[in-house]
C-alpha cells in the first residue's frame, strides 16, 4: 500500500535539519511528503518552518512513509524502538553513529527490513560534506538506491561503501573535520605569534587550507607531487616541512585517526 509519506525522520537534531534543508531546497522532494517527529518543540518548530509535517508521535511516523530516517542519538536508539509499539519499517535510513545494520535489523525483529547505513560529517551542515553510505540492501532497487543517494548528495560528495569500512569512514571523514580544524587553528595561532592581527591570521590560513584542498582535487599530480611544487631546494617552505617529518607528523596523524576507529568499532560491537 502506497505511503501518505515518502520520508519520515525521527530525531530532529542538528545533522537531520542539515538533511531536511538539503532535501527540500533541492526540490528533490516537496515537503509536503516529509513528515517529522522529534520530543523537542523547538527541533519540530524548524522542520514545520521547511514545510515539513510534524508530529510528536513516533509510530505514527514509522506507520505513513516509505521511508523512515532514523537520527536519534545511538543512546536513544532502544527507547525509539519501544515507541513504535512492535510496528516493523520496511525501509530505513540510519545516520546513528556506530549502530550497525544488523543491530537495527534485530532490534525490529529482522524480517524483510532493508537498512541504509550513512556517516555524513559537520561540513554536510554548509553542502560541503563528505557522507559513507551503505546500501547493498537495497541494490535490486535502482529506485530505492537513487532516492537514498539524492537524500544525501545535495549535502556534499558521496560515496558509496561496505558497512566493513564504516569504521574507517568514520575516522577518516566522520571525525576529520575536528584534525582539520586542529591544523588551522595552530596555523592561525602560528600567525599571531609571528605578529599579524588575529583577524588576519585566520583569513591567510583559511584560504591556504581551501586552496590547498581545491588544488588536490583538480590537479593531475598525486599530493606529494604538489608538495615538492612548494618546496623548492634551499627555500623556506622545506624547513618547515623537515620540521613536520622530524616530529613525526605522518605518524602521530595516522595513530590519531587508528585510534578514531578503534573506538569507533569499539562502539559499533558493543
């Protein structure tokens, strides 16, 4: 039986208004067909004011859509499970940090439940993110897949990934944005000292960082390419980067995000 809703989300917090403001400025999908339930007024009051339909009644949403967003905090993932009262989705869309497909799967009682497992990260907030997606489950449905996909696309890029590499999705883009902003604020901080006003500081690193990152996603060279392109013999730029190597930058950056999936995995088997 045809749904009253296409999307249906439950939790309404920072990532799934990012979702519902992506999927309805797009004119992907009116908004008419989302509706939205969240125990806070003020989260419900946002998503009315994108033209979503609101309620504060979980099974009610679960019941009249095709497909149910699932974007509570994994602490609350149990207690959403009891306000459906026993109903089964058929579809669902989880961006619950470290709760695996096969965890949501048995919490419903498994069936013929399809589960998507996404990791956007903070940036999807701006249309600037990166987001893993899992969605094997629903590979025999090009329909279903394109709908998943277009959910999320309009937040940044999007790859396509085994639930196996989720942890690594994590680590590397899901939490990757807290290493970046490390850097820039040490750059800033960098610059303060030498003697520029803050202000400016932030605006010479910021830009680096952009420009940078553009000129790895355009160019044909490999990264370490560009970085020689920098560092001329004798220059200033390879004291700075001898410094990096001696320190063990590459090192300490790759121990930091193995420590990232390490708990990310620690989380997801619990």
């Amino acid at each position: 039986m045809k749904k009253q809703y296409k999307l249906g989300v439950i939790g309404c917090g920072f990532m799934a208004e990012a979702i519902l403001k992506g999927v309805v400025l797009s004119d992907f999908l009116r908004s008419k067909k989302i509706i939205v339930s969240d125990i806070s007024e003020e989260n419900l009051k946002k998503a009315e004011e994108l033209g979503a339909h609101i309620t504060g009644d979980n099974k009610f949403v679960a019941e009249n859509c095709e497909f149910l967003l699932l974007a509570v905090r994994p602490q609350d993932f149990s207690s959403l499970v009891e306000s459906l009262q026993g109903f089964r989705p058929e579809k669902v869309i989880s961006v619950m940090a470290g709760v695996k497909k096969n965890t949501i799967k048995n919490a419903f009682g498994v069936g013929l439940i399809k589960v998507a497992r996404c990791t956007p990260n903070l940036p999807c907030c701006i249309g600037s993110g990166a987001i893993g997606i899992d969605m094997t489950d629903f590979n025999k449905s090009t329909d279903d897949t394109d709908f998943i996909y277009n959910v999320f696309v309009n937040l940044g890029t999007v790859v396509s990934v085994d639930e196996s590499k989720m942890d690594a999705v994590t680590a590397l883009s899901g939490s990757g944005p807290a290493y970046v902003f490390m850097f820039i604020d040490s750059l800033i901080e960098a610059g303060v000292k030498l003697g520029l006003p803050r202000g400016e500081a932030k605006i010479l690193a910021v830009q680096t960082v952009l420009g940078s990152a553009e000129m790895v996603q355009r160019e044909e060279n490999t990264v370490n390419e560009l970085l020689m392109q920098v560092c001329s013999k004798g220059g200033t730029s390879i004291e700075a980067v001898k410094v990096f190597e001696n320190g063990g930058f590459r090192k300490l950056v790759g121990d930091a995000v193995d420590a990232c999936a390490n708990r990310a995995k620690e989380l997801s088997d619990k």
